[in-house]
C-alpha cells in the first residue's frame, strides 16, 4: 500500500503531502470519487474533512484506509510529523483498512469496515 509522501527537510520543519488532489486532476471532486481513486491506486486518504469517515461507515467500504489530522492552528511541519508518527504507530492496521482520527494528544482507530 501506498501512504501519503512527506518530505523532510531539516527534521520535517517543512512537509508536503504529496501526491495533492489537485495534482492528480480530483481537486473539485466529490469526496467518494476522492476515496474510489485512493482505492484503485491502493493509498492511504490523508484528510481534514470529517465526511470522508461518514462515507466509510455509510458504505461499508473496507478501504481505503483513511487518516483524519484533527488540529487547529497547525503548520506544515506539525502536520508533517503528526502524519509521519501515525503511519509509524498504525501502518500494519493501515494496511489492512482502517478510520484513523489523529490529534495532538493520541490516535484512534477503527478497523474497517465501520459498523
């Protein structure tokens, strides 16, 4: 499975999550055409929009695998790291279809499908 891209520099003070919706033609796609495109290509969705899990648990998907970064105010670098600690933390769940919210304070996790 393919996670998100996060690029370092100087211990990850600057992160880009690559490949972005809008490099890859999805940036005004409706959110379930977002989760169908990670699945064919068998990636993780990386997110700050709650609907995503809400489509996980409707249709009974069990993938893709879908992290929710849950942080107000935060930077690239922050976020960078909060991402890079959850793919370390949860990857074999990841793997395996998974709703992961991450906070500054934990991650949770549910395996999929969401009943």
């Amino acid at each position: 499975m393919k996670a998100c891209h996060c690029e370092r520099h100087n211990g990850c003070e600057t992160s880009e999550l690559t490949p972005c919706t809008h490099e890859i033609g999805l940036a005004s796609a409706a959110d379930a055409e977002v989760l169908d495109a990670a699945r064919a290509e068998r990636r993780i969705c990386v997110t700050l929009d709650h609907d995503f899990h809400a489509i996980l648990a409707e249709t009974g998907a069990t993938t893709p695998s879908v992290v929710l970064i849950r942080m107000q105010q935060a930077g690239y670098a922050e976020t960078g790291q909060l991402i890079l600690r959850v793919l370390r933390e949860v990857d074999s769940q990841l793997e395996r279809g998974a709703a992961v919210t991450a906070t500054r304070r934990g991650i949770r996790l549910h395996s999929l499908p969401l009943k």
